[in-house]
C-alpha cells in the first residue's frame, strides 16, 4: 500500500511536460467565483488556446529577463486522513519557514484535501504576499485515464472537483486563489482542456523537474534543478514532509546558488502576466 502509493507519488512528478503551449494574448482574465472584482486586481491569465481549450502555461519568457518560478505541490488525497492521524506529515513548515526567511516567492499548487487537513498554515500561506496559492484539484485523482496509476475523475465530475478544491481553499482562509490549476501528475488531455475550458482557469505544468519525491539525496535534486533552470523556468517541488524529506535541504542550496547566477525568484502569475504583456505587444 505504501510503496504502491509512494510510486504513485514519485510518478506524479515525473508527468508529460506539455508539449501545447498557450498563445499569449490579452485574455479576458478571469477569477472563478469572485465575480464582481474590478479587473485591474484580477490575476493574471492566459488567453484561451486552440478552439477555446484550457490555456497551457510550462515556463516563462526566454528573453525577458533571468526569472525562475519553484512551485510546490501540497498532495493529498481523501483516504489519507488516517495516515495524517497517525502521525505522518504530509505539510512541510521547515520548508514553508525556509522560504520566507531566504525571501523567496513561489507558487503553491494545494489539493482542497491538503487545505481541510492544514487549515491553518493553508490560510497562512494564502495570506503571505511572498506566497500564492493555486488548485491541485481535491483529492489528487487524475483528469486522463493512466496517469500514473491515479484514480482517475470522470469528465463528468472535472468540473466540480476543481470547484470543491476553489471552495475548500476559501474554507480555510486562501480569500484570493490564484485561477491556475495544476493537473495531478501534469496528466491532460484535450477532453480535459476543453472540460475545464468553462472555468476560466490556466493550466500551470513545468519544464524542470526536481525529482524530489522520495528523493533521498539532496544534493542530487539541487543538481537536477541547477541543471535544468533557464530563463524563465517553473520548477516542480513538493511541501509535503514525508514525500519530499530533503526538499528543504535542497533549496538551500538551489537558491544562492540560482541567485549567484543572476535568477530573480518569482511567482507564477508574474511569468503569466509578463507573457500575457509581450503577446499584447506583439
Ligand atoms: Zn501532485
């Protein structure tokens, strides 16, 4: 049960990167169930991609500056509770703490489960201006058939699972998630692009990834990302303790050493916005 869930878990990590990459345009940005903002506050979005599919965002501009997003995905899924209750972490503070005191932004990707387990340091995360926090859907189950070995959610029931990861979010004090939506296990297809199409979100991937799930060499997984960062990049971690032990480790070293050649940490909505901008231009 545990390993196959830590493979599961592993694999997540590894999902397709996106081979369709949204064309940037100024889209209509939009913020699912927050109707009524003015738009000036509205975060950042992609315009719709080919016949009004879900956009696809993998990293930023190449030429725009040396930016490099580290996104964090906070998985859980409903039947874990009880390992929760016996002890095992799937939140990471040291990590959440380690961020702040190096002054990095990032972008978290949360399960709605994660939210209902952690209400706490979900709303605090939610509220730190260093932090976003976007869905990972509720519960972790995949949006394609084999995906990883993940149940899979069937097209029927997409939409409301992203929906009920949004209201759990709020629940616990996120008042603004951001309108992204990382797949579990980066899995799609066109069926779900154009499921989740309605909902107005951006599919958020990656182009690093940091092989940190169950990695039990930190030094290696700073090296994978060291390897992989170019300019605009999204770099895929976890913050869940018992999946991702030396995650923490890792950016300790990742980070000066991205900062010492030039990198600007930022969240993933600024990589959007400035896409959306030069696409505008162009
Ligand atoms: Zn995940």
């Amino acid at each position: 049960m545990i390993t196959s869930a830590r493979r599961r878990a592993a694999l997540c990590a590894l999902g397709a990167l996106t081979t369709v990459l949204a064309g940037c345009s100024s889209g209509d940005p939009a913020t699912p169930g927050r109707p009524g903002r003015p738009a000036a506050s509205a975060p950042p979005t992609l315009a719709p991609g080919p016949a009004g599919l879900t956009p696809v965002f993998a990293h930023g501009s190449r030429t725009e500056g040396r930016t490099v997003a580290l996104t964090f995905d906070a998985d859980m899924t409903a039947n874990q509770g009880a390992r929760a209750a016996a002890g095992e972490r799937f939140d990471h503070p040291e990590l959440v703490a380690t961020l702040r005191r190096l002054k990095v932004p990032a972008t978290f990707f949360m399960t709605g489960r994660w939210a209902e387990e952690y209400p706490d340091q979900a709303k605090a995360i939610g509220r730190d201006p260093l932090f976003e926090v976007a869905n990972h859907s509720y519960s972790h189950h995949a949006f394609t058939r084999d995906c990883y070995g993940l149940p899979t959610v069937p097209p029927e029931r997409m939409r409301a699972d992203v929906d009920r990861a949004f209201d759990a979010l709020r629940k616990a004090g996120v008042e603004r998630p951001m309108p992204y939506f990382r797949f579990p296990g980066g899995c799609y297809d066109e069926r779900s692009l154009r499921t989740l199409a309605p909902g107005g979100v951006t599919a958020v991937q990656w182009d690093v990834v940091s092989g940190d799930a169950f990695a039990t060499d930190a030094d290696a997984v700073a090296r994978q990302v060291l390897d992989g960062v170019r300019p605009g990049s999204v770099v895929v971690m976890h913050c869940t303790r018992s999946a991702a032990p030396t995650t923490e480790r890792a950016l300790r070293t990742i980070i000066p050493k991205l900062r010492e050649r030039g990198f600007r940490f930022v969240k993933v909505s600024e990589q959007i916005g400035s896409k959306r901008a030069s696409g505008a231009r162009s």
